[in-house]
C-alpha cells in the first residue's frame, strides 16, 4: 500500500497539517508490503532513516470454495463475492441440496441460505451476535445462537444466550426457541444425532461454574444428560453418525478466542461406558465423517496461530471405540476456520476473506537514508 506521514508537534499533541504520501501505491501496485491484518511492514529509526519491504499489488481473496483431496474449485455461485460483510461459520444442509453462510457486518451480523449455484439464496434471519450456526437432521430449520449481550463480552465462552430456530425459507413469524437456557454459543454450533431425537451443547450459567457439555433429548421436558465438565472449556461437540459416541474439544478460554488443546470422544448415552483422549495439540474445528470411519481434525500452526492441515483420525465404534493415528488429509493454510464435510467426504466447504499480494518475484528490502529529505521533496516543507 501506500505509506503516508503527516506533521505532528510533540509539544501538544497536535496534527498540524494534511497528510502526505511519502511512498506510492495505488489499485494496481502496493509499494509497501502490507500483512493480512494490514499492518505495514516498515519501520524508521530515531535518525529519521525509513526502511520498507517491497510488495505488490493487493487484492481481496474472498469466497467460499470446495477443496479437499481433489483440490480447490470456487462454489459456482456470485452474489458471495462482491457481499458486505466476513463470511463466519458454514453449514451444508443435511440433502447437500444448499448451504447456510454466517455473514459478520459492521453492525450486525446475518444468515443466508443459498443453493451451490447461487440461483436461490435468501436471508433467514440477521441481529447483533449471531452465533454457532446448524441445521436441525430433518433439513427443516436452520439454529444459530444469539448472544444475549454482545458488547459486554471478554473472554471465549462468555458469549452465551438462547438457541433459536428459523426456517431457511426466510420467511413466516419470528423463530422459534430450540434452548432457553444460557448457552456457550461461540465454542461450536449444538450436534445433532442423525436421528434427530439428541443435541448436544455447552452451556455456563455463569462467570464462575465449569464449562459442561449436555445432551437435551429433542421436544421433550426431561433434563439433561451431563457429558463432560470441567475447569476450563469445552466445545465443538460432534455427534458420531451411529449415535453412540460424541466427539468434544477441550481447552481454556483466553482473549480473543477459544483455545483448544485436546480432542476427546465420549460414550452417549452412557459416558459412564467410556471416555478416551484421541489426541493433543492446538486445534480450531472439529467433525465425525459421513460414514462414521473417521474424526476430522483443523489443526492450527502454531508460528502464525493461523489455520493449518486437516488431519483425518482413522475410528471404529462397534463392537468397541479404538483410534489409529491421524492422517494428513489436505492443507488448510489458505482459508479460515470456518468449513463443513462434503457429501463425498473428500472435499470441504470452505471461506476465506484474505488478503492476498501477488508480487512476482523475490520481494526486497528498500532503505532511503532521510525522512527529512522524502517529506520535503514530497512538499511536506
């Protein structure tokens, strides 16, 4: 991008004139190298020396793609595209017929449902702390979280509110609640058994109990079956295709996100029967496979607490659990962490909203002695 400076008098803490460019970009060149979060990569010493890398051109990468085993291709779908606004959770209907997209605006968030080819997509519903989006297994409704308090939250976990449920249609009376209770609504969407008969879900009713991972049998009044609790947090909870076993992470709740350090599988509906460490290590996301023959895994790189391979976790369930060690499946590095499994199982729903600098070449690093010099030849005085 372009770097600018302005003057400024140190005595009072004043802007005392307009800005001025001291290093040119523009929409097809991107003089100064700027990172992801737009942070410029240059510095100047106390004697006034400026140093910068060298970028090029800057674009917006933003969309959802398949990728997987057979590598990228673009969801055959335009309005995403040029949309306001950072894609946030995805979910594929339980028909794979059509998606469902969380959409973060500047001031509120939303949800839309759109067929894979974009000829149908209508908003479902659109408030302030949209979270932990999910399709009910019947395809019949689309559940999403609703912070009850957006702008008086900390610490990953302390989002928590109802779940609601919504037509994808778009349309009809407002949605209907799925679970009152306070809910931990940014660890991960409530799993559903593919019967439909059991969630599961993390709930805190408050600042000081442990973080606990429930299973709510679905339209009835009986209370809850308690699957894990502890200390610090707990999310994600994945439902294994036979109903038996439902896969959780755990970890501890910091600024800025969830942290979560350990893959467990416990048994359902019984966790008397078994619960089993599967495995160790920062990871973002995790989901049991279609067929049920593996756990998916997004693991985080550590260097640039950035998203990074998705392993597969080779499981059986029957006659007894047992793991093999994982597999690498296919780098993540270039998207977010939000995703879902294909209907193949080798290929994912994926968004990205990077940006991305397409210098050709080796990038250098470029030193111009005086600052003093560059602001008066820029007209800078």
């Amino acid at each position: 991008g372009s770097l600018m400076g302005v003057p400024f008098d140190l005595d009072v803490l004043e802007v005392t004139g307009p800005a001025i460019q001291l290093i040119e970009g523009g929409p097809k060149k991107a003089a100064v190298e700027v990172e992801f979060h737009g942070q410029g990569r240059f510095s100047v010493s106390r004697n006034g020396t400026l140093v910068f890398r060298e970028g090029g051109a800057l674009r917006v990468h933003k969309g959802l793609y398949w990728d997987g085993v057979d590598g990228p291709r673009p969801v055959t779908s335009d309005w995403d595209l040029d949309f306001v606004g950072d894609f946030r959770e995805i979910r594929i209907s339980p028909d794979h017929s059509r998606f469902a997209v969380g959409l973060a605006k500047d001031t509120m968030d939303e949800i839309w449902v759109s067929t894979f080819d974009g000829s149908r997509h209508r908003l479902v519903a659109s408030g302030n702390g949209i979270r932990g989006l999910g399709w009910t297994p019947d395809g019949e409704y689309v559940t999403y979280g609703l912070v009850a308090d957006p702008l008086d939250q900390h610490h990953a976990g302390d989002e928590i509110g109802p779940i609601l449920m919504k037509r994808p249609e778009g349309n009809g009376p407002d949605p209907d609640t799925l679970l009152a209770s306070p809910v931990c609504v940014e660890v991960g969407a409530p799993s559903w058994s593919a019967d439909g008969e059991w969630f599961a879900y993390v709930s805190r009713p408050d600042g000081e109990s442990p973080f606990s991972l429930w299973a709510q049998r679905y339209g009835t009044n009986e209370p809850p079956v308690l699957l894990a609790e502890q200390p610090g947090l707990v999310g994600s909870p994945s439902f294994s295709p036979d109903g038996q076993y439902v896969a959780y992470l755990q970890g501890h709740a910091e600024d800025g996100g969830p942290s979560f350090e350990e893959l467990w599988v416990v048994a359902f509906p019984d966790p008397t029967r078994g619960r089993w460490r599967i495995s160790t290590g920062p990871t973002a996301w995790i989901q049991w496979s279609h067929d049920g023959e593996s756990i998916f895994a997004l693991e985080w790189t550590e260097a640039l607490n950035e998203s990074g391979m998705i392993r597969a976790i080779p499981v059986q369930t029957d006659p007894v659990f047992a793991w093999g060690p994982a597999q690498d499946f296919f780098d993540a590095s270039y998207y977010d962490d939000y995703l879902d499994v294909g209907p193949d199982g080798r290929s994912f729903l994926l968004s990205t909203n990077h940006w991305f600098d397409q210098a050709a070449g080796e990038k250098k690093y470029i030193m111009i002695r005086s600052t003093v010099e560059l602001l008066k030849e820029k007209g800078g005085g």
